[in-house]
C-alpha cells in the first residue's frame, strides 16, 4: 500500500512519520512535527523508503490505537467488543491494534496490565503506532481488516476484568482533552531529517509552510478538502478552500493575512492547473477565490453539511431506508432527513460532488445515481435542478411520507 492509498484509509488529516527500516524509530527531528508536513512532496517521498508509522491522537484529528500483546487476548477484547471492532486492525508479530477515531475525552498513552501481567497499550497523544512496513522481528506488518477507523467515544469500550488502570470506571488522570501538540520523548540516535524548507517543492508552490506554522495542519486539510481531479467544478472547490481559510482563523483566532491567503491558492493553483479552464488567468481564479472568502457563511467544517453527515453516526436511519441493502445508501437517507431537518424541513441543497466527496468515492457518478434512485423509490423530490448553467447544487425535498 503506498501513502496516497494509507492516507485514504486512514485519513488526510493524519500525520505519518518516515521511520528506520525494520524498527520502530523516526527519523530525524520530528518532535515539533505538524500534519503540514504532509502536503511537502520531498517529506511525502522519504515515507515510501522504510517503515511508516502514525502520530496518534490530536496531531492526527484523534486518531488512536489499542496495542495488544497477545493471540488470545486480541481475540477476547474483539469477542467483548465485537461491535466497535468492525474498524481497522493491524498485526505485526502476535496480537493485533485496533484503530479508532475519538470523540471527546480519552487518556493519553498509557501501559496496560490485566491481572498484574502485561496486555497491552493505550495508544494516544505521546505515541506511535507502526502500520507499514517490517517488525523487527522480520514479520511484515498487515491489515487483518482493511477499512476506515471507526468513530467512537472512549466509553464505548468494554475492559475485561482485572485490568489496570481501571479504564472502564473513570479516565482518571492525564485524559487528553485539548488540541496542543504532544511531544514525544527524543532518541539519542535520531538523525536529522531536512528541516530546511527554503528548496521544497511545497516552499516553491507557494505553501511556506514557515510562514505559518501554527496553521500548516489546517491548510494541509484546506488543501485537501479543495482537490480539483477534474475539469467542471472549479468553482465550488475554490469556494471550498475559501471555507477552509475561514475555519482556520476560527482555529487561531485572528484573520489569515493576504500574504497567507495567496500562499493558499498558489498551493491549489499549481495543482488544480491541469483541471483549469485555459482561457482564464491565475488573477481570475484569485479573484474569484476572494470573492467566495468575503461571502462564506459557514466555515469548513462547522457548516450544516458536515454536521447532518455527522449526525447520522449516532440516529437510527428511517424505515423507509431499510429497503436498501447498502449501509452507506442507508446512511444517505438517514443524510437527508438531516438535512432536511436542519433546513426547518424545507427543501435543501445537495450536489452529487458533495455526496461523493463524503463517501469517499472515485467519482461523482455513483453519487449521482443514488440521489436519482432516492427520487424514484419517492424519498426525495427535485424541487429546483442544478447544473453548470446555474453553478448551484440541485435543491431537493425530503418527503414526509419517508419519515
């Protein structure tokens, strides 16, 4: 699996650390490491020529792992936990981790112990998890389950007896609650990975990655969220990355200045270009990314979109849904009761690009035709069509007779 495709599973927002073939160790100076590392070609390069593993918990939107030691525990913690444990899981040599994304509070790295005997890791803020590559035993590392982290909240997870610390009765001391990066403790055998920027292939696009440290993980999920894989929709992904700029200066707490801003859009021009209509400028497109940044209304993020979508992991899908045999078209219906909802039940904007974007899908076709199938099984009706004449999503009702 190369790194485009790990990221894909695991997360854009997740940071990956290019470790020593055949060990656990980073290299180099990595401790004040951001997710911002990983829109540098050069450092995305290094990644591929050894062992990968993950920074866990907030440097990587809380991303969290649980170690287990052995075959048969691994297996009895999957047999308590068996609903949460449809996630991904990694092996090594013996035992196996189980990855998940954590809402809320959660302890930070901590060694486990069942009965006074060693059974395991919490994985979180302080750690890392290897995921690719060989252990140093000579195993290669593998996907016992390949699929995307499960979201959950620490108290989702069932503890077996005897355990130490007592997890499943409070999370006690050190629970990782902010976002402040954690360092972790420092080898007397790192090597120095380039720290210099000033010749990177990011630094060249436009990125600086130094001109704004504190904000490199948020451009980084900006930048992401803002991919142009096609011609025909440039304006809503320009639009897209101009939510992400207002959702990072949400995050520190002051306006991102001009200067940043262009750093921004030089780094999605560059790789937008192919997709780009050749008879407009970079101006135009500047132009039109300032228009849509001085009219966003709903950051990155906090907008209503993301929270329906959201919604829908913790409320029971209609029972209209449960005509179909897909979870994820189960979960679509579920999407927009949320929607509609959310807009006072009256119609709602919805785009196939949106819809695919938040299935994760290759392309916007799949998407498209569920929202024609959902109109002909009488759950959604098209109220105004949408289209590139318009440049706006279609705006569907939710019937009530799908509630």
């Amino acid at each position: 699996m190369n790194v485009n495709e790990m990221r894909d599973l695991l997360g854009q927002d997740v940071l990956l650390l290019h470790c020593k073939s055949k060990t656990k160790q980073p290299v180099g100076k990595w401790k004040d490491l951001t997710a911002g590392a990983m829109v540098n070609p050069a450092y995305l390069a290094k990644l591929e020529t050894g062992n990968i593993g993950v920074v866990l918990g907030h440097k990587s939107g809380g991303l969290c792992s649980l170690d287990i030691d052995s075959d048969d525990e691994f297996g009895a913690f999957i047999t308590l936990n068996d609903g949460i444990c449809q996630t991904l899981c990694t092996r090594s040599a013996r035992g196996g981790n189980l990855w998940w994304r954590l809402t809320g509070s959660y302890p930070r790295l901590t060694t486990l112990k069942k009965a006074g005997a060693a059974w395991g890791e919490w994985r979180s803020d302080g750690a890392q998890t290897i995921v690719s590559g060989v252990h140093p035993s000579g195993q290669p590392y593998r996907f016992l389950r390949r699929m995307k982290p499960l979201e959950i909240g620490f108290n989702q997870i069932k503890w077996p007896a005897d355990m130490t610390p007592p997890f499943d009765l409070e999370l006690g001391n050190g629970v990782t609650q902010s976002t402040q990066p954690t360092e972790f403790p420092k080898s007397p055998d790192d090597t120095e990975f380039t720290d210099d920027t000033h010749e990177s292939d990011a630094n060249k696009s436009g990125m600086a990655v130094g001109v704004v440290l504190s904000s490199a993980q948020d451009f980084a999920e900006a930048l992401w969220a803002a991919q142009t894989t096609a011609p025909g929709h440039n304006h809503e992904r320009l639009f897209t990355l101009a939510r992400g700029a207002k959702a990072l200066e949400l995050k520190i707490g002051r306006s991102i200045t001009e200067i940043e801003l262009r750093n921004l859009f030089n780094t999605w021009f560059e790789k937008a270009t192919p997709h780009l209509k050749k008879e407009l400028s970079v101006d135009d497109y500047w132009f039109e990314f300032m228009e849509g940044y001085e009219n966003v209304k709903h950051p990155l993020g906090t907008g209503f979109i993301e929270a329906a979508w959201k919604k829908t992991l913790t409320c029971e899908p209609p029972v209209v849904a449960n005509q179909f045999q897909d979870a994820c078209l189960r979960r679509v219906v579920c999407f927009c009761r949320e929607l509609w909802l959310s807009s006072n039940r009256k119609p709602f904007f919805l785009s196939c690009r949106t819809l695919q974007q938040l299935l994760n899908h290759p392309d916007h076709v799949r998407s498209a035709r569920w929202l024609r199938g959902l109109c002909r099984a009488k759950i959604l009706a098209v109220v105004e069509a949408g289209g590139s004449k318009n440049r706006r999503a279609s705006r569907y009702q939710y019937l009530p007779s799908a509630k």
